[in-house]
C-alpha cells in the first residue's frame, strides 16, 4: 500500500497544449468533461494529494480562462504558454520551475486522467541510480510489420514496451537535455531527449490505469453515478487477544483473532468498497499470509479500498453496517465507532450506520464463539 509521505520533495510538468481533435470534444480533450469532472483537474488532484510541491502546466496560447475554471485555484499551480510541438511545451515548463528547489520532475500528459500513487513512488525511487524513469507495460499483441499493406515481417514483442507517462527525471539533466536539443523538437517523449543527451533511462512497472483519452469513445464510456458493494466477514474470539472493532479497542476478556487485527467491522466495510468498484477482496490485497500485515491494524486495509474507489472515480456515499454478535453490547460504543469508520474514510459520522443483533442464541455467534460484520456501501460518482 502506498503512503503519500514517503515520495521525496518532487515538482510536476503537465502538458495541456494540445488541441484533442480527435476527440471530438467540444473543448479541448483535456479541459473536457470526464467522470464528472475536467480531465485535467484529476491528474492535478492526484499530484497535489501526493504532495506535489508545484506544478506548471502547459496551456494552449488564449486558453487561460478555460485553463483556470479546469481546475481548482492553489498556491502551488502556474500556467505557461505551450509551444507548437509537445516537446516545446515541456521545455517551456521546465524553465518556469528554475529558482526552485527542485531536484525531481514529474513530466505527465493532461490527457491521462488517472495516476496511481504506486507509480509515482517506482519512477522516483528510481532516480536514486538513474538519471531519468518512464513507466511500462508489456505487449500483449503479435505485431506485423507493413509494408505496402501487407505483412512483410514480425517484431519481438519481448523487447517492446508501451510507454506511459508520467515521466521522472533529475530536473538539471531533463533541463540540459532539452536545452541541448537540436533540430526540429518532434521527439515523441521526455524519455528520448534524454537519452539523446546521454543519460540513464530506468523503465518501471506502469499501469493500465495510466490510459490515455485518445478518441471521442473514450469519452462515451459513462460510468453508473452510484454503484453498491457487500462485504462480510467472520472471526472468533480468543483468550489472550485485543478486541478491536470498527477502528477502536474495547475492553473485554477476550479478542478476535486473526493475520491482522482481525477487525470484523472493518474487514466487512473494506469489502464491500471494494466490491462496488470491482476492485477484488481484501484478501487480494492484503494476503493473510504476507507477514508484512501480521497484527496490522486495520484501518490501512479500510484506506486503502477507498483510495482505490477514489481512483475509479468514487468516493463513499454512506455505509450500513451490521455487527452480529452476543457480546459486547455495541449500543454504548455506536457513537464512537461511527465517529472513527466516518475518520477513517473521510466522510461525515452522518453517512455512517453501526447496528447490531444477536442470532437469538443460534449458531458460533449465538455460542459467544465469534463475532461476525455485514456492510452495504454505496458509492457515489466524484463530482
């Protein structure tokens, strides 16, 4: 799971110059609608919630106004004049980043809207040995080479990648690099300048996330504007374990156990979220037998699920969740557990429902053996 605080001090380059024709947009691609919002404004979020310390964004020469309402005003974003090429644009924004302290740059393309932190972190600890980072994906496709339209030849797919962006490099090589350049400014990425000037290119694990919109049927895929999850989950109580639900330790003679903290409550919450944006179990994510999450408390799984909702385009609408057991009363502790599941997830304690009940006797709950959690969540399409 990824943590914002562990990225080092990083600045951002965005290229929004480009006009989208293909598109179809009524606007450029880039300040057009998606998901409920301009595609630019989510890449911006994702970099200025990862810490982002600035980010210049390369705009088309009269679309400040369009540029500005994209986006929400913050200290840390500029705007630079684009030029005619892609390439021109970067070198633009990369001067307006001098007489800052930055010693790492993000270069990323406006028109992917979505940047999972996991690939932020594998590009910037890669500068640590290389001068520059670009994210990859395999070929998955058997390729044919063309000539005069017909096949005359194959390439090895195993020594081709698909390049993404964003793309990190050591902002005093990227900016001699571009400096540097000679002739037309058509190369096809950051990544190829560089390595024109010499330097060291790492390639990283990418993600099919990172998609560019490309055509106006990538704009057509029109996403539910709320989507339900279920999760349950069980575990027995034990002599000699803490007893944590929904996020707070209560005191009992005896605990749930489990790999992690073995919080019922949230393990149900953390399922159904995940369920809602067909994102798996917690299981996929946290594997019961990885040591790494051994007595982990649980609230990670909990904001981890929503991060990932986050990055699909949703964000929690409101929780009910079910605690079924014969002890502890929950009654005295509803407040507080609604409370800290509403803290956890980043929403009001008024979107949040703890209820219980008994099996009247019946059953390993009836039997005082364990306790078990049932969560509905309703997700809602980010705004």
């Amino acid at each position: 799971m990824s943590d914002p605080s562990a990225l080092p001090p990083f600045s951002v380059v965005i290229v929004a110059a480009g006009k989208g024709l293909r598109a179809d947009q009524p606007v450029p691609k880039q300040f057009a609608s998606w998901r409920g919002k301009p595609v630019l404004r989510h890449s911006v979020e994702r970099f200025l919630s990862a810490g982002a310390s600035r980010i210049v964004i390369a705009i088309p020469d009269g679309g400040d106004d369009v540029a500005r309402q994209a986006v929400d005003e913050d200290e840390r974003l500029s705007f630079v004049i684009g030029a005619e090429t892609r390439q021109g644009s970067v070198a633009n924004a990369l001067h307006a980043l001098r007489g800052g302290d930055t010693d790492h740059v993000l270069i990323h393309d406006a028109a992917r809207p979505i940047v999972p932190l996991a690939v932020m972190e594998r590009l910037l600890a890669a500068l640590t040995e290389h001068t520059g980072a670009i994210p990859v994906l395999p070929v998955v496709d058997s390729l044919a080479v063309e000539k005069d339209g017909v096949m005359d030849g194959s390439a090895d797919r195993e020594v081709l990648k698909r390049v993404q962006t964003p793309q990190a490099f050591r902002y005093e090589a990227i900016l001699a690099a571009h400096d540097a350049w000679r002739g037309a400014p058509l190369a096809g990425d950051d990544a190829q300048v560089l390595r024109a000037h010499g330097g060291s290119i790492a390639l990283v694990r990418g993600s099919e996330d990172l998609r560019k919109l490309t055509f106006s049927e990538d704009f057509m895929t029109a996403l539910p504007p709320v989507r339900t999850g279920m999760g349950y989950d069980v575990h027995r109580l034990a002599d000699g374990e803490e007893l944590w639900l929904c996020g707070i330790r209560l005191d009992h003679p005896r605990g749930l156990a489990g790999h992690s903290d073995a919080d019922v409550g949230l393990h149900a919450i953390t399922d159904a979220i995940l369920g809602a944006v067909a994102k798996g179990d917690i299981g996929q994510h946290f594997p019961p037998g990885d040591e790494e999450w051994a007595g982990a408390s649980s609230d990670q799984f909990l904001a981890h699920a929503v991060k990932l909702a986050a990055e699909a385009g949703y964000t929690v609408g409101n929780i009910d969740l079910t605690l079924i057991c014969e002890e502890p009363k929950i009654g005295p502790h509803r407040n507080a557990m609604q409370t800290r599941i509403a803290e956890i997830i980043g929403s009001e304690a008024s979107a949040i429902s703890v209820k219980a009940t008994t099996t009247e006797r019946l059953g390993f709950t009836g039997r005082g053996e364990g306790i078990a959690a049932q969560a509905v969540a309703t997700m809602v399409l980010q705004a």
